[in-house]
C-alpha cells in the first residue's frame, strides 16, 4: 500500500504542476459539502437542535459512519479506542473530555473530516471530529430551554439558556446547561470455567449533576483586528451506587458473594483561549491562539465484600486524587493568491502534565488493617507541529496538498522511579483531488500519513485492581510508559451524486496500513492477571460506506445509510483476527414527516457485534444492538416548540462475552437489560 500511495502522490503532483488555474478565490467552506476538496460533513447549530438531543454524544450517533459506544467513546470506520482525532476548536480536546458532558446548546457547529488535514492536524488514523464551540453573533437573542428524561422509572430534568449580543464593535453570547442526569443499570455477569459455572446479579444507580457554562466575548477594531476570549467551565458530581448478588450452579463461590459499593467524584475542567486575527492587504490573515486548561477530579470509593463462608465483610477504601494542566499555543497564515489558488501555513502546539495519586486501605473482617497502598504517578506529554498546505483549482479539478511535521515526546513513571521518555516523530504528507461532475456530483480521491498517539490513562503505570474475581477475563489494568505511537498510510476514494433538490447518494471506500499497533495482552504476575498495552505489529484495514437522502413527497423523506468495516492483525492468527472494539457493520435509516408547524420521525439503527481475537487466548465477542427511535415536535408558535421522543423503544438487553483460552477455557458473558428513554422538552426563543 505505501508503494501505491507515493505513485498516486507523484501522479496528483505531476497534475497539479501542469494545472492552468482560473479566476477564484475559495473561501472558508463551511456548509458545503459539494465544495470540500476533502470529503467533509458538518452539523450545523439547526442540524444539532433539530431533535433535542441532550448531548453531543446523542446527536453524533445519527451522523453517517459515526458509533458511540455507552462510555461515550466516538469511532468512525467502526475504529474505537482513540483511532479517531477528537478536538474542540481546532486543538487536542483535554484527556477525560467525554461527548456526554457537552450539550449541543454550547456547539456553533461540528466538522466530521474522513481524510486528514495538514491544517486540523493528522493524529486521526479514522478521521476527525472538531467540536467548534459557540461563536457567531448575529442579532441579540435569548432562548430557554426545559427538559425532562424519563428511564427505568427515573427522572433526568435539565434546564438550559443562551444569551446574545451586539453592539458597534463589541458582542457576546453566553450559553449555560444545568442538568441531574440519573441512568440506573441492571447486568447479569455469567462466568464458567471447566468445573465452574456462577450468576451474579447487580443493580446500580448512577446519579450526577452537572453545571456547564460557556461565554465568549468578541471585539473588532476599525482597522480590521478582532480579538476573541473564549472559555469553558465544566463542573460535575457523580455518586454511583452498587450491589450485587452471586449464585454458585457448580463449582465454587469467587471471591465475595454480595458486594456493595459507592463511588463519588468531583470534576471540573476549565478551558480558555485568546483569539487574535488581522487581515493584511490581499485578502491575507494572521491569525494567533493561545489557550490554556485546567482538569482537577477528586473521587473516594468505599467496598464491601461478603465472602460466602465469610463471618465478615472485606472493606476497602480509596482515596484517588488527579490534577491534569495544560497550555496551547497556534499560529497561523493564509494568503488567496487569485485564480483559484490559497495557501495556509502555520504552527501549533501543546503540553500536558498529570499528577495522580491513588491511596488504598484495605480492612478484614475483624476491622484490622490487610494493607496500605500509596500509589503517585506523574505523566507529561508535549507536542509541537508545522504545517503547510496549498489549493488550487483549474476547471472542473480541484487539488490540496500539504505537509505536517509533528513531534511528540511522552514521559510517565511512580513517583519513586526515574521517568520513562519516548521521542517520535512523523512526517504527513496529504493530498487530496476532487472532480465535479454533471449536475453538482463530485468524485474524490485522498492518500495521507497518519498516526495515533498513546493516551495518557496507557501511559501512566498505575494498576486499576479488579474489585471482585480478578481472572484473565476480569484482570487488573496497568499503564504502560514505553509505547510508541501507532503510524498509518491511508487511501480514500469517494463519489456523492446529485440527482434532484435535496437528495443524494454516496458510497466512499477507504483503506489503512497500520505500524506499531497498540494490543492488550493479558498475562498473570503472581496471583493476579494483569491487562497493560503494548505495540504489538502491524494491521490492515479497509471499508465502504453508503449514504442515501431521498425526498419521497414534499412532506416525506428518507435517510439511510450503510458503513462495512474490516481489519486484521498482522501477530494473531485467524479467524477474527481484527481489532477490539471494531464495529464490522453499522447503519441506519430515519423516515421523516413534516407537515406545516408537525414533524414526525421514525429511526431504525444497528450495529453489529461478534467475535474479535487481539491476541491467540483471548477472544471478545461485542453485542450486537438494534434501536428504534420515535420523535415529535411541534412549533406552536414563533419562538415556541415542544418536542417529544421515545429512545430505544423495543430496549432488548445486549450481552459482551469476554472469553480466555490457553490449556483451558473461561468465559466471562455481561448482559445489560434494556430499557426505553421517554424525553421531553420546551424551547423558548426570545428575539
């Protein structure tokens, strides 16, 4: 594949040297698809609002190739685990950030990049997501919104608001989100083994609070500077509460028969960044970021387990504490030339560090201390990268090329040891060309270097113990500081055609050389099985995408789409030798009704699960889960709507299936019972 990938990258600059240009002077692209030379989908604020999701996560899930799994984890190309760039204005989204904390009322807009950017950057092996947070003010406005989520007889209220303003020079706006969200739990964890079969039966009770606020005031000077201050607070309290239940069918009890537990965590993050831009004479811009970012979370847990045979109770108590800062810093300049041609060049770069401690008292049934354990960490991750990237255009033929040098060094180590450090370096080339066709249709063609860096929760050495029945499908997890991060060529091809107002069809195909793939190996250290990454060789993987928008009547349209998704490991042997966590099918279709101030929808989605091996003894098999949504709204007045959905109305339970083999067999199946989500919601527009 690489061999392909630098003929076509000599053919597309071969082309573009040869290319007469015309008249044309492209500009910030931002709803239109048919004119991204890159193949490119963006949400708008009205595509966001338009069925009163209540997080980014909810809205993401409906957008063609993208899954969100429950924790919040976001794939494209049925990719997990960090395959996909994630940013919020342009830069690295802080380490913790989870879709589910973001309300669409904070959001201007979201980018959904299949090919890589010189300019966003080139750390997304699947793509990128750029979250852009509320920025444009156009007229003064205030709005209101009330909600209420109903699940497994628990009610989630919510409450937001948005404010704007302009005056001569000067304008604001301030968005703020106040919500309880309450989403109880009930699983069924089946473990068997030769000679040993145990149900255990556990509820929990997930309650939080969360304050979301984001203000952004922007000023322009007469003589062409605006200067923009931006910032978003984040503070949340979580209290879960657990128990469970063990059955023994055959063989022995595990390690504690009824166990009950309560974690609680205080979050905050705050992330603020200055903007300043200048237009210089040619249309040509400066433009500077510098931002800055603060993440404290401190949690206690407590756990008591009950033995079978036991007199009394196990209790441990952890005390666990992170405080994660970082800064980033950006430049960049771009120039139109005339005659279709701009270029964009630039910097960009950041720097984290963590510090993270962990404190663990562990008490028998007599109330005597077993153990204390005092764990300190510290992590530090700093990046730095240049960039360059033309376009051009001649006719029909719209051309990018571009190239990003980036460097990353990473240091992790315990407080009582020296710090690991590892360098990397990646040079990314990206081109990308883009044909129109007859009727406003487009054929594209990319090629790019990408690569995925190690997070920091992997880098970290920390051991997260398994409270109850550690075995090889329930092993403890641990950090490793000596991962490389993971490089990969790439290839996409795509057509997206036109055939009447409102409608389309697209089908794209990718693929991708993966080096230095993070696996997770599982082994035992003494008494205990320890999951911890490690590079692990090379893997391919490839698919193809389909999209459909067709208007059947004036007042009924269809959507549809299909994403098929492969992959294999180079170091496993088959079959289903591919990557955790990869979805192999996904797809959905929504059947929409407007009729005046009434709209009406109806979504089917499904993503397919099955089997995945990482490694030669350990197989994980994903659930396979079909939804069906049904969502209302009506405009009762200007200014005034109230919507109505039902979530996930047929809620089948859905079980993951962990499965170690060696000499013997252990299996280890979780089954989550489904549960539909009844939501509602107001909205008030004050113009």
């Amino acid at each position: 594949m690489k061999k392909t990938i630098l003929m076509l990258a000599a053919a597309l600059a071969g082309q573009a040297a040869s290319a007469q240009p015309v008249v044309e002077i492209k500009t910030a692209r931002i709803d239109q698809r048919q004119e991204a030379t890159a193949s490119t989908l963006v949400l708008t604020r009205e595509d966001l609002a338009a069925n009163g999701d209540r997080s980014l996560a909810d809205a993401l899930r409906r957008v063609p190739g993208i899954t969100v799994s429950d924790g919040a984890g976001i794939r494209m190309r049925g990719l997990g685990n960090g395959y996909t760039q994630l940013l919020l204005n342009g830069q690295p989204a802080p380490n913790g950030f989870s879709l589910d904390s973001l309300p669409p009322e904070l959001i201007e807009r979201v980018e959904v990049l299949r090919n890589a950017s010189a300019v966003l950057g080139t750390q997304g092996i699947a793509g990128t997501v750029n979250i852009v947070l509320r920025k444009s003010v156009r007229r003064s406005n205030q709005e209101v919104q009330l909600g209420m989520d109903r699940r497994h007889g628990e009610w989630s209220p919510r409450f937001s608001a948005q404010s704007t303003g302009k005056a001569e020079d000067w304008s604001h706006n301030v968005s703020l989100v106040l919500a309880r969200p309450n989403t109880p739990a009930s699983r069924t964890i089946t473990e068997s083994a030769p000679g040993m079969l145990r149900t255990t039966s556990s509820h929990e009770d997930n309650r939080g609070t969360s304050l979301n606020l984001s203000p952004r005031l922007n000023w322009t000077s007469s003589g062409g500077d605006s200067v923009a201050l931006q910032s978003l607070l984040t503070l949340g309290h979580r209290d879960i509460g657990y128990r469970s239940h063990e059955d023994v069918q055959l063989g022995e009890s595990g390690d504690f028969a009824d166990v009950a537990s309560r974690f609680r965590m205080r979050n905050a993050l705050l992330r603020s960044e200055l903007e300043w831009q200048r237009t210089l004479a040619a249309d040509a811009q400066w433009e500077l970021k510098l931002g800055a970012s603060t993440a404290p979370r401190a949690t206690d847990f407590d756990f008591s387990g009950m033995p079978l045979a036991g007199t009394g109770p196990t209790r441990r108590h952890v005390d666990g504490d992170i405080r994660e800062h970082g800064f980033n810093y950006a430049g960049k300049y771009s120039h139109p030339f005339g005659n279709g041609h701009a270029l964009v060049m630039g910097w960009d770069g950041s720097a984290i560090q963590r510090m993270q401690t962990r404190v663990e008292h562990e008490y028998n049934d007599q109330g005597a201390l077993n153990f204390l354990r005092d764990d300190r960490y510290d992590g530090r991750i700093e990046r730095l990268a240049a960039f360059a990237q033309d376009e051009w255009k001649q006719g029909r033929d719209s051309w990018s090329a571009g190239l990003r040098w980036e460097t990353m060094r990473t240091a992790a180590h315990d407080r009582t040891s020296l710090p690991v450090h590892v360098n990397s370096k990646v040079a990314s080339p990206v081109l990308g060309w883009m044909r129109q066709l007859d009727g406003q249709s487009q054929l594209r063609v990319g090629a790019s270097r990408t690569y995925k860096a190690p997070n920091m929760l992997d880098l970290i050495p920390r051991r997260f113990t398994s409270d109850n029945n550690n075995s090889p499908t329930n092993p403890d997890n641990q950090g490793n500081p000596a991962l490389r991060p993971e490089l990969a060529w790439g290839l996409d091809a795509g057509i997206d055609y036109y055939f009447a107002k409102d409608s389309l069809l697209s089908a794209s195909i990718y693929a991708r050389d993966i080096d230095n793939v993070i696996l997770y190996p599982v082994y035992r250290d003494g008494e205990r099985w320890i999951s911890m990454p490690a590079n692990g060789g090379g893997a391919r993987v490839y698919g193809l995408a389909l999209e459909a928008r067709v208007p059947l009547t004036p007042t009924l349209s269809l959507r549809a789409n299909a994403n098929f998704n492969r992959s294999r490991l180079d170091s496993v042997p088959g079959p289903d030798n591919r990557l955790a966590e990869q979805t192999p099918l996904s797809g959905s279709a929504v059947l929409r009704y407007k009729q005046g101030a009434l709209a009406f929808e109806a979504e089917f989605s499904y993503e397919a699960g099955g089997p995945a091996s990482e490694s030669a003894t350990m197989i994980s098999t994903a659930p396979y889960q079909r939804k069906v949504d049904l969502r209302a709204a009506w405009r009762i007045a200007p200014g005034r709507e109230v919507r109505l959905a039902l979530s996930d109305v047929l809620h089948p339970a859905r079980t993951a299936v962990e499965r170690y083999e060696d000499a013997s067999w252990r299996q280890t199946a979780i089954r989550t019972h489904g549960g539909a989500t009844l939501r509602l919601n107001y909205t008030c527009n004050f113009n």
